[in-house]
C-alpha cells in the first residue's frame, strides 16, 4: 500500500527531522519516546481510550489512537514517566492541532498543545 498526498509529505517531513535532514522548526524541541497513554475527550464522547505517545515537549505531544479526531477539539492526555528514579503520572489537558489520518484500520496521528500539565506520584488516582 502506499501513501500519497498530504498524509505521505507529513511523514516524510517527520522522517527526515528524525534523520537529521532537515532542521525542525518547533518552538520547543521534543523528546522521542514510545509510552502508552490514555485520551480522553468530552466533545467527541470517548473516555480512556488507549493511545501511544510518539514524542512529548513541554507545549504538546504527538500520540496515535483510534479515535476520530477533530482540530480544534479539547483532549486530556494521561500516561506515564520515569524521571529522578521515580514514576511520575503525566496529566495534560490541551487542544488538538493536527490530525493525520491513515489508510482504514490504522490509528490517527493526534498533534495536541497543551494548555495545562499537572505532575503526581505515578501512585495517585
């Protein structure tokens, strides 16, 4: 199967920043790491769905899930880190920014910018 059109530039765009090819324009630099999260999204109905981080900064993060997404849509981002030895539970609220569909039966890529991110001890519901 191939790609074509918006879809494939994006990627491609993706792969060569990863190869160093070209510069990233980002504001803030991210940090690639493959987590699982959990979305959720009042607008669009869904709660807990599984998701898998692709890169995280301080202003947002990149994630596929099989979710229907929509530009514009508020999204809260759950998952977790290690950091100083420890687990640290990660939760992000924000707004999605970009959505890169995929041929059917593949997850959506989800850009979100978040508006607010809370630390907790990975131990806390």
């Amino acid at each position: 199967m191939i790609v074509e059109g918006p879809v494939a530039e994006r990627s491609q765009r993706a792969i060569d920043i990863m190869r160093s090819m070209i510069d990233e324009a980002r504001k803030v630099s991210r940090v690639h790491l493959t987590v699982p999260a959990s979305v959720s999204c009042p607008s669009m109905a869904c709660r807990d769905k599984l998701a898998i981080m692709r890169d995280l900064s301080t202003s947002g993060a990149f994630f596929y899930a099989e979710l229907d997404a929509r530009e514009g849509s508020t999204i809260s981002l759950q998952f977790v880190l290690a950091a100083f030895g420890k687990n640290i539970r990660m939760e992000c609220d924000g707004v999605i920014v970009r959505v890169e569909r995929f041929p059917r039966g593949a997850a959506t890529g989800i850009a979100v910018e978040f508006d607010q991110c809370n630390m907790l001890p990975a131990d806390v519901s």
